[in-house]
C-alpha cells in the first residue's frame, strides 16, 4: 500500500503536512480510517485525536482537535480543524 498526502490546518496555519500511510479520524459518525485510494468524502469531525502514521510499520503522532471536517479526495485528505 502507498503512501498519500496528507495536511492538518488551523484557521490560521498549516499544523502538520507529509506523505503518510494512514490517517485516523474521530468523526461525527464514528472512528473513520483512511488509506491511499480511498473514495472520496467529506464529513464533519468531533473533538479527539487525528492519527497519523508516516509508515506501515511506523509509530503514530497524535494531534488533539475541537472538531472540524476533512477532505478525502483522490489521494490527498485535508483536515480543518479547530484546534485543542
């Protein structure tokens, strides 16, 4: 499986952006997971944690929000997040 790019803003930065593996999300309609390829889809976010793994194999890096929504599209996903 291949990486994609990912980006994690504020409404007044950008917090975190690189080529990752895996994307976790703490959606309104529950934990969503995103993977290269995934179909397209935007969807408000609750507060939690963004999950972020750069490798298969690597260790994930944790970002905690207030909410917002993200943009899975093709494979790049962006997060608007209100930050914690």
């Amino acid at each position: 499986m291949s990486c994609f790019s990912f980006r994690l803003l504020s409404a007044h930065q950008l917090i975190y952006k690189a080529e990752v593996y895996a994307v976790i999300l703490p959606s309104a309609k529950g934990q969503v997971t995103l993977l290269n390829d995934h179909m397209s889809m935007v969807s408000a976010l609750e507060a939690g944690k963004v999950c972020v793994q750069e490798q298969k194999s690597g260790a994930l890096k944790d970002f905690e929000i207030c909410g917002g929504f993200f943009e899975m599209t093709n494979s790049e996903c962006v997060v608007y997040a209100h930050m914690a």
